[in-house]
C-alpha cells in the first residue's frame, strides 16, 4: 500500500492535512511510550506528494497489490505504533490554533533539515538538530497554568511580602529570605 508525505516546506500552500502529518512524524505518540514520531507500519511504501504517482509498488514491497486504484494514495495517517495523527500530537480540535501553528514551524523547519541530509523519507534518521526541534515539539501539560503561574504558585508562602506578585524581583528575594523574615523589611529596594 502507498501512503503520501507531504513535500512542501512552505507552510501557506500546506492543507491542514498535510501539517499534521509533518507535526505527527516528530510528535512522540501519546499513548504509547516507545515510539518517537509518525513512522509508516509495515507493507506501507511513502512517496513524496511531489513525486509522480504511478500503480507500480517497488520490487522489495512485501504486500501483493491485485488491483491499484487510479486516485492519488492517502497520506500517511497511521503509525507502526499503531495510533494515529491525533496520538501524535497533531489533533486540531483538542490543540489551540496557534499552538498548532508553532507546531506545524517547528516540524516544517525538521522536514527541511531532514531534505538537506537527503533523509526525508527516512523515518529512522535523526541527529542533533532534529532532536533539538523534537524537543520542542513536546505537547505541554494540560494544566491551564502556564509555566509562570506553576513558578509564582510555588512562592504562595511569600504572598503575604509581594501581594500581587508583580514585583517578581521582591518575589524571588524572599524566598531567600532568613528566619521567616521578609527581604524588603530588612533591605528595602
């Protein structure tokens, strides 16, 4: 069976469809945890969307094909892992649109460094530049706190020296502060 991987690095003539496919192959499967990133499951052969599609499999494909349909293959949607898009970080309706978007910049910017190393269908290959932008492609917890209010949250014991926590500097003095003392009592900024 064929499946299709979207080529195009420019990200305004990329459907929705075809993003999610580049955001899924280097989003971790969130159901499983072995599995790095969209990878094609056995017996699927991935062209380039840009490749002229005939009916012909290649010679090592392990599954028989009796009959080819003559419309284009379906891009890859599932996983060796055996989940799909939305498994692998790449599910609309559950990301915020622009979340979805720094997303889909960071996957594109890993597809281009992977077509520089000739490597765009090779599932396998990785090195420390695409491991780096992998990294940032990790889907943030599902707390509605940001990482500034988890912060701010572990200074609850200070709310008493910096009521509205918009003095972050103070925030952060007293924390340092000895024998219960405050650090703006004893050295006022």
């Amino acid at each position: 069976m064929k499946a299709l991987y979207p080529a195009s690095h420019e990200i305004p003539s990329l459907s929705d469809e075809q993003l999610a496919v580049k955001i899924a192959r280097h989003s971790r499967c969130t159901a499983c945890s072995s599995c790095p990133g969209l990878r094609p499951p056995p017996g699927v052969y991935v062209t380039l969307d840009s490749e002229p599609q005939d009916d012909t499999l290649p010679e090592d494909s392990t599954e028989l094909h009796s009959k080819v349909d003559n419309a284009s293959p379906p891009y890859l949607s599932n996983c060796v892992c055996g989940h799909d898009l939305s498994e692998h970080g790449a599910d609309q309706s559950s990301i915020d649109p622009e979340e979805f978007g720094r997303r889909g910049r960071v996957a594109v910017r890993a597809d281009e460094l992977l077509k520089d190393e000739d490597k765009l269908l090779d599932f396998a290959y990785t090195d420390d530049h695409i491991s780096g932008l992998r990294r940032q492609m990790q889907i943030p917890p599902s707390s509605r706190e940001s990482s500034i209010s988890d912060a701010l949250g572990s200074l609850g014991e200070d709310a008493q020296c910096a009521k509205d926590f918009s003095d972050l500097r103070h925030a952060r003095q007293c924390r340092l502060r000895q024998a219960g003392t405050c650090y703006r009592q004893r050295h006022p900024f």
